[in-house]
C-alpha cells in the first residue's frame, strides 16, 4: 500500500542526494551535450538506481550489508577512483556527436551501467542516506517493511527527477554550440572527471605518505 508521506519524505532524500555537482553529474552533462538528451537521462537513471539500492539499505536497516561495504570502502574507492580516471581520459579524447546519437543499442546501455558502477562504488553515499533520513524523520520507516519500501520509491523518483531537471537545462544549451565547442566540453569535462579520480586515489594513498 502506498504511503504519500513517506514518499514524500523519500523523494527529499533522493532529489538531496543527487543534487549536488560531483562527477556523475558531470559526466551526465557532457553526455547530454556531446551525445544527446537520451544518453544524459540514461547516466542519470543509473546513478538514480544506485540510490535506489543504498537508500534500500538504510531505510530497511541492514547494517551487516552496508558494514560491509563501509569495510570495503578502500577497495571500492580504489576502483571507483581507476575507473574514474580512466572515464576522464577517455572523454578528454573522444570527439563530439555531430548529432544526437539514437536511443537505441549498446549505447544506452553503457552509459546506464558506467554511472550505476560509479556510483555504486560510492560507500560514503551510505553515512550520506543515514544523516538525511534522521533529518527528515524517515528513520521512521525503518521498523516497517512497506513504509520502508515507499521511502526507497520516493528515494528513486526524487533522484530520477533530479536526473531530468538537469538534462532537459542542459539539452537547452546543445544546439547553441558548435562542433569545436563540444571538443571543449569534452576536455574540460573529462580533466574534472579525472580530477576527482586523482583526488579519491590521492586520498588512498596520502596517509602512508603522512606516516612514513
């Protein structure tokens, strides 16, 4: 049975998350600008459904799962932060659609399943669910079921929405720019999107150098 209020609540959660310009969102825009309206709103669907799934986490409180994911944190960053440098490399060299690619195929696809990992690979998004749930009250929802269900629902409409309000602004912009432009979206993109890569394996490695 649906339940508004808790909806409602995860809605604000999802929208909160989401909203802030790290590298997802990053890489979101230069999709949507090089490639398409289609291509952005895909990235932003993944990142949404890794959401999803953490905001399942905390709203059903399974703490022996997300322990073991905050135990794994150093693996995870280590392979978010590869990924991310090898994602920023790569859209540093890649040329621009002359066109917005078709909705279709592998494409979609990928972009889909590239944000879900990277997002995924994410574990401080858990500690970042826990603190908003207690501030909105959804804590609430974690000794039921159904209620903690609906909070995951609005979790996931919230991000989603997030997700499209940033692509359709984008996509505004995308037949203003010429050929020679989206080769600067895509440098300036891909040396932001290696910059945060940089920055999480820095942060792997900066307390051995501290101790030594």
């Amino acid at each position: 049975m649906l339940d508004f209020s808790f909806i409602l609540k995860g809605m604000i959660i999802g929208f909160s998350i989401a909203a802030p310009v790290g590298p997802i969102g990053v890489l979101c825009i230069r999709r949507t600008l090089a490639e398409g309206r289609a291509y952005g709103f895909a990235s932003g669907f993944g990142a949404a459904t890794a959401d999803a799934f953490y905001g399942t986490l905390a709203a059903l409180g399974l703490t022996l799962i997300s322990s073991f994911l905050i135990d794994q944190a150093n693996w995870l960053r280590l392979i978010g932060g590869a990924y991310l440098c090898y994602l920023g490399i790569r859209t540093f060299h890649s040329k621009p659609a002359e066109r917005a690619a078709e909705a279709k195929g592998r494409g979609l696809l990928g972009a889909y399943t590239s944000t879900l990992f990277l997002t995924l690979t994410n574990p401080l998004t858990v500690f970042a669910f826990a603190a908003i749930f207690a501030g909105v009250g959804a804590e609430a929802a974690a000794g039921k079921t159904l209620g903690a269900l609906n909070v995951v629902l609005g979790v996931f409409v919230g991000s989603a929405a997030w997700w499209l309000i940033l692509v359709v602004l984008t996509s505004l912009f995308r037949s203003r720019l010429t050929t020679g432009g989206l080769v600067w979206v895509n440098r300036v993109s891909g040396l932001i999107i290696l910059g945060f890569g940089v920055v999480i394996l820095y942060g792997l490695i900066a307390p051995f150098f501290h101790g030594a």
